[in-house]
C-alpha cells in the first residue's frame, strides 16, 4: 500500500494559543497580542513565584515572633504553616500581584516568598490582605520562616542574616570576596530602583548568597529568562525537526492497526491529533496541535478515518 504524505505543522501558534489560554484560566493579564517569547516570560515569571506544591517540613528561626499577630493573623499563620506540610497550594496566601507582570525583586534576587496571614478567604481565591507578611525561603524539602514584619521589609538585609545565623548551610560564601561593611536598607532600595542585582550581602566581612538568580536590566528574571531562551531557541527547533517523525511513525503504527477494519480504505483523510508536552511547562501541559493527512493509492472514499 503506498501512502502519499502532506504534513502541516505551526507549532509555535500552536503553543501561543495554548499558552494563552491556560494564561487566562491561571487568572493572568494577557496581552494576546504580545509575541511568543513574551507569553512564555511571563508564565516563567509566575511558576517562578509559585512554589512547587509538595510536603514539607517547617522550621521557624530563633527570632521568628507571632505574639503582636491579630487572631485572624494567628489563624493565617497556622493555615500557611499546614498548606504548606500538606503540599498544598500556596497561591491563596500570595498578593494578588503574582497575577500581574510585576517585578519581584525579594524572589528574583534573595529567593525569598512573602505571604499574607488571613484565615478569611476573598471570592477570588485570596486571603483578605494583612498589614503583617510571613517571609519564607523554599527549598526541595523545607519551609524556613524568617519572621513576620509589616509590607517594605523587600530591602532589609537582616533577612540575610537571620538566614545565616539559623541555617548557614542555606547560603554560600562568594568566594575569598571581603566587603568593608553592608550594604543598608536605603543602599539596597536605590540600587534595586536602578535594577542593579543584590543578590548578597557582607555578614563578617564575607560576601554570601542565598540562591537568587538576579534580573535582568529590563527588571525581568534572569533564571526565567534563562529558561524561556532555552524553549524558544533549543527545544522547540527540536520538536519542528523531529515532528514529522513522530507523526508518521504514529500513523505507520494506526494503520497497522486498523487497516483491515477500513474496507475499502479512504483515498483522502484529513487527521487532527494533539500532543502533550508536560516537560516544556511543568504542571501545565500544553497542547499542540499537529495537522496532517495522507492518501491511499487508487481509492474513491473520502471517508474519515475513525477514532
């Protein structure tokens, strides 16, 4: 049975609709008209500031200090510390900022997560706003609580500090690098304004480093643009060049099959499948859509192929 193959493809509107749409259920602002690479930053950004829902252990430094928290503060407090034992999802805790294209430089350079303490739920899936933030730094196993202080703590690098003087082994020195003094809070505040990366801060005359990537000039993250660079320009030339491959061989594999159930067997058909990269958007799998039909020698049918 000889078979003549005409293949169509464009996999990245394909991706820029997905993406859009799972964007739009996420409860982002899109630009629809925005280009690819723009679309793909901004979902970076958000599953940077998402953090990955898992169990894990809470730990609580030395100076961490709840006692000025209101009851429903108190109550917030203890419904993050068990979402977050739970593996659940932290987003209701987050400002409502995650869902907008705004700078985090906390993240972005100190790796650190602030929340909101609230035991009351909004209708938009939101804890009601607290005057007092719960600042959390993530890793693969643990949650570690800095302390609770009121919003603009973004530049104080007593963070730092705590993080040193609790769990050392969470920073890293860079290297035989001294500093005369640190930097203070207005210092770190104006070079941040001037989108100038802090990611560390001198305790005994060392520099140390608490995981952050930094950002860019144009305020975005430089992890995240890592990782958008790497879809844009090496994974999805990847999935172009092999696509065709791995249509065929999938309906090489549906003909074997079922090539004896379509008698005669159709002389044209038009197939539409959809592929799942989970890989390229970890948590939201993307749908693509690859559109191609074959034909059959000496065949009058026209008749769909079934499912």
């Amino acid at each position: 049975m000889h078979i003549s193959w005409q293949f169509k493809s464009d996999i990245k509107n394909e991706l820029k609709s997905s993406l859009t749409s799972q964007l739009k259920t996420l409860g982002l602002e899109v630009n629809e008209q925005d280009i690819l690479e723009n679309l793909v930053l901004q979902y970076n950004h958000y599953k940077m500031k998402m953090v990955t829902r898992k169990r894990r252990n809470v730990l609580f430094a030395k100076e961490f200090d709840a006692s000025k928290l209101n009851d429903n503060q108190k109550a917030g407090l203890k419904n993050l510390v068990q979402s977050i034992k739970n593996g659940d999802s932290l987003r209701p805790y987050m400002s409502r900022s995650v869902l907008k294209k705004r700078i985090d430089n906390h993240l972005f350079q100190w790796n650190i997560q602030h929340f909101h303490l609230n035991d009351r739920l909004c209708e938009d899936g939101f804890v009601e706003r607290s005057g007092p933030l719960a600042h959390v730094l993530f890793d693969d196993n643990n949650a570690y609580f800095l302390g609770v202080w009121p919003h603009g703590e973004w530049d104080n690098p007593m963070l730092i500090q705590i993080i040193y003087d609790n769990w050392p082994e969470k920073t890293t020195q860079l290297g035989d690098a001294k500093g005369e003094k640190p930097l203070s809070e207005q210092e770190i505040k104006k070079l941040r304004k001037l989108r100038i990366n802090i990611l560390e801060t001198s305790i005994n005359g060392s520099f140390i480093h608490t995981g952050g990537a930094g950002i860019n000039a144009d305020g975005t993250s430089i992890l995240a643009q890592g990782y958008t660079m790497h879809l844009i320009h090496n994974l999805i030339p990847l999935i172009e060049k092999n696509a065709e491959t791995v249509a065929r061989s999938d309906i090489e594999e549906w003909l074997n099959k079922y090539h004896e159930k379509i008698n005669p067997p159709p002389k044209g058909v038009k197939v539409f499948l959809t592929y799942y990269f989970e890989p390229i958007f970890e948590g939201h799998p993307l749908q693509i859509n690859f559109h191609y039909s074959w034909q059959f020698d000496n065949v009058d049918s026209h008749d769909e192929a079934p499912k």
